[in-house]
C-alpha cells in the first residue's frame, strides 16, 4: 500500500491567553512566574521542555500579555536586532518546526 499523501492544512489559530489555559499543580509555578517580570533577576527568560508540553502556547500568552513581539526563529530569519529591543519574543522550537515543514 503506497504511504497516505496528506495535504497540510494550515488554519489560523486564535491567540491563547492565560486565561484561556487550564492552570494545573503541573504548570502553576512556570505561569506565575513569567508574569511577575518584576521579580525576574534579568530582563529575559528562557522556557524548556519537551515537545508537546506548551511552552509555546504560553510563550505567546506571555508575549500577547505583554505586547511584544513574537519571532519564530528560523535559520533564514535575522535576529540580530531582538537583543537590543524591549518585549521581544523569539522562538526558536517554532522556528524550526516551520523550517522543516
């Protein structure tokens, strides 16, 4: 049987907010914390986890939130003026998921 030929479909998403989440015992802690950007140490933030696990959805929450701007970093994007700009965002997991596409 020849492999299935599936046409991607790209739909336009809704923008999440954390109000829109379910907050759980699970992600409870990480959603607090990036909203209190005044007890951050630093003016950046770094989220890791597995694939899967939402981190993207609240980095947009965050970035919606905030009013920054979202980048999904890609290897033919320049972000070379992100470092030096307030309420950016850059994703590099959507980024690459989007290259490989």
């Amino acid at each position: 049987m020849p492999p299935s030929r599936q046409i991607p479909l790209k739909f336009p998403e809704s923008a999440l907010s954390f109000e829109d989440m379910a907050i759980t015992s699970a992600n409870r802690a990480i959603c607090s914390a990036i909203r209190k950007t005044d007890r951050w140490p630093y003016h950046a933030f770094c989220l890791i986890g597995p694939r899967g696990s939402g981190i993207t959805t609240r980095a947009r929450a965050w970035a919606a939130e905030r009013g920054a701007t979202y980048f999904e970093a890609a290897p033919d994007v320049d972000l070379s003026d992100v470092a030096h700009s307030a309420n950016q965002l850059v994703d590099p997991v959507a980024g690459a998921e989007l290259a490989s596409a």
